[in-house]
C-alpha cells in the first residue's frame, strides 16, 4: 500500500470549505422554543408575535420555534468576529445540517395569512375529535343505562 493511500487528506482553506462559501446564514437569526398549540386559542399569541417585523414560526419534528431574524453583533463580514467567546450553541451548531440545505423544518409560517389557514384547518379538525369524542362517552353512557 503506498503512503499516498493513507496520508490524510490536506485541509481546506476556509473559503473553500461549505462555511467559506455561506453568507452566514444560520449568524442571522435566532430561535426560540414556543408552547405547541393544544387549544384554539394557543393561536392567539402566534398571531401576536408574526405581525412583527422579521418574525417567523417553524415547526421542526413537532417542536414548535418562533424565528426572529437579527443578525448577531459578533459577526463580522461572513465571519464570527468573536470566534474564541461564542457561545455553546455556535459550538454545537453542525454544518451537516444547516441552513444551505434548505429548510428543514415540516412546517413554516411566513405571515399571519399562512398561519391562520393552518389555524383554521386546525381547529376544524379539533372540533371533529372533541365531537367524535363526546359521542363516543354519550354512547357508552347510554348502554350502561340499558344494561341496569
Ligand atoms: S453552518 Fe451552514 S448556514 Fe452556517 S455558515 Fe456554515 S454553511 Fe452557512
Ligand atoms: S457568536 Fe459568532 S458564530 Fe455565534 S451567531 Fe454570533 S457570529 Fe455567529
């Protein structure tokens, strides 16, 4: 086997890396965690919070996030301008699933209007269930009825 076979491979420089050649796109914006909706009304602060400006909501493996977009203040040109104090999530941050792939996300509200379809489709569905479910316990009620 030749040396060449084995010799690690030489590293990139940064520009050619996947990072080099980004605009910093996942340094422009931050997430937050936000409540699932259980009941119609949860829709009510989510209406609030995507009039603003620079504000959207995604959804990612039935977690819910609130996205506001915001550039980071260390960054400097496409790169962390504070690179040895960023904070963990930066260090955790993977590029093998980032941003330049596209959203990953199963769903993205990007206006109230996406979001109140999908509200009312929501609730029309809820109230299927609570209706199928009141049935349901009317039913077994009644035969419990009959059976005495
Ligand atoms: S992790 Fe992805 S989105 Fe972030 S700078 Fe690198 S390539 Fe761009
Ligand atoms: S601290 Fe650095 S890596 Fe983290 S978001 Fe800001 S510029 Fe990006």
């Amino acid at each position: 086997m030749s040396i060449l076979a084995e010799a690690p491979p030489a590293t990139l420089p940064f520009s050619k890396t996947k990072c080099g050649g980004c605009t910093a796109l996942c340094c422009h914006y931050f997430a937050l965690e936000i409540d699932a909706p259980e009941e119609p009304d949860d829709f009510e602060n989510m209406r609030w919070y995507i009039i603003h400006e620079d504000v959207q909501i995604f959804v990612d493996d039935d977690v819910w996030y609130l996205q506001i977009f915001r550039k980071c203040q260390w960054l400097d040109g496409n790169k962390c301008g504070n690179y040895e104090n960023r904070p963990q999530i930066c260090r955790d941050y993977s590029d093998e699933l980032c941003d330049l792939d596209g959203p990953e996300s199963d769903l993205t509200f990007r206006n109230i209007e996406e979001l109140e379809t999908y509200r009312d489709e929501w609730v029309a569905d809820y109230e299927r269930k609570r209706a199928k479910k009141a049935s349901k316990k009317a039913r077994k009620k009644k035969s419990k009825k009959k059976r005495k």
